[in-house]
C-alpha cells in the first residue's frame, strides 16, 4: 500500500520561504500514471490545490500561487519538495500531498498532513 | 476560479440517507466527468471515496455514490453509521484554460 508523509519546519516567520518534503515509500515516484499533487486547508476553510507534478518534472501551479510556489521532485530520494515563499499569515494551513491520476484526475492516496503556523 | 459550492453542514440518523451537492459551472463540473468526492475524518489522510463522478474505488461500501445533472454533483450516503460522521469534499477538473482543478469547501456530515 503506497505511503506518503509529509515533513516541514511547523512554525514559519513572516516573509521566509516554507519548505516542505513528502516521502514516498512502498511505491515509486518514478511512475508514467500519475502526477504527485500538493493540496492545503487553511483553518476552517476547505481545501486547496497548490500545484501538481510529473515525475519527469513537468508541472502545474495554482494561478493564485504561481508566482511564489516551487515543486520538485527527486527520484533518487524518493521525495516531492515544496518551496514557497514570502509566506504570511493566509498561508498557514495543514499541507498535503497526494497521488493524482494522470488522466482523470482524482487523488487517490494521501499523506496525513503536516501543519504549517506562519508567526512571528 | 472559485471554489465549488457544498453545504457547511448536513445531518442524518443512523440508517437515514443523505444527499450533499456541490455545485460548479459549465467550466468545471458541467464540462468534465473528472469529479470525485473525498472523506476527511480530523487527523487522518483524506480517502478518496467516489471518482469519474459515480465510481467507487475497492474497498468503499456501496452505500456511497455519486451522481451528475448539469453543473451539479451530488453524493448519497445511504444506511448512514456512526462512522460515517467525517468531512466531505467534492472536486473537479476545471482546465478548459490550462491544467487546474479545485475543490469544495466541504460539508461535515452529522450522524445523530
């Protein structure tokens, strides 16, 4: 069963750059059916999709987070990577990432989240 | 893009159905078949539970299935249980203008 867990910092300042890894393990990245997405939820809102990427590295961005967001992927490791930057207080969340079916879409296996506080 | 519009909350007795909606517009929903619905108890991994609008992955009860009408997709949960009690989201690929896709604001489910 495939098994992904996210990993980041927790507490981020205002205006620093959030990094975040996403382990995959009992399975591999380097897979020609699907994309590996991020998604976050906000404190008492719903969720939203951050970006998605191929394992060749194609990949796809929330207009609203284009300019700041940065995915990557490393097939060595086994690990997707999130970088975003001048973070504030809108973007503290619960991250998380997920397998996305490359032709239809659907996330069909997620990790359980890592919480991410932006304070000072 | 807006989010997909779901009800905050529904609510139902042990082995009552519920329906919950989430509607879009005809450049998400009422385009695509590539909705899918996802259960989120607090702390654990969200489950993917219906995709491609009324399939169920192995494993989901049939208790659980999605439709389609227009810009609008619904979920039912029939034979309600107590575990069922999660928060629901529905999604949709929306990228008649490039790769996106967006979610709901999730509705949490009561089983009273």
């Amino acid at each position: 069963q495939l098994h992904l867990e996210e990993s980041g910092p927790g507490l981020v300042r205002p205006s620093e750059t959030l990094s975040l890894t996403c382990t995959v393990s009992d399975g591999s990245i380097i897979t020609s059916s699907y994309y590996w997405g991020w998604i976050r939820q906000p404190p008492g809102r719903g969720l939203e999709w951050i970006g998605s990427i191929y394992y060749r590295g194609s990949v796809f961005y929330n207009p609203s987070l284009r300019n700041r967001v940065t995915l990557s992927v490393d097939t060595s490791k086994e690990t997707l990577s999130l970088n975003l930057t001048s973070v504030t207080a809108t973007d503290t969340a619960v991250y998380y990432c997920a397998r996305q079916e490359l032709f239809n879409y659907y996330f069909d296996h997620w990790g359980q989240g890592t919480p991410v506080t932006v304070s000072a | 893009q807006s989010a997909l519009t779901q009800p905050r909350s529904v609510s139902g007795s042990p082995g009552q159905s519920v329906t919950i909606s989430c509607t879009g517009t005809n450049s998400d929903v009422g385009t695509y078949d590539y909705v899918s619905w996802y259960q989120h108890h607090p702390g654990r991994a969200p489950r993917l539970i219906i995709f491609d609008v009324t399939k169920r992955p192995s494993g989901v009860p049939d208790r659980f299935s999605g439709s389609k009408s227009g810009n609008t997709a619904s979920l039912t949960i029939s034979g309600l249980q107590a575990e069922d009690e999660a928060l629901y989201f529905c999604y949709s690929y929306a990228g008649s203008n490039g790769f996106y896709v967006m979610f709901g604001g999730g509705t949490h489910l009561t089983v009273l």
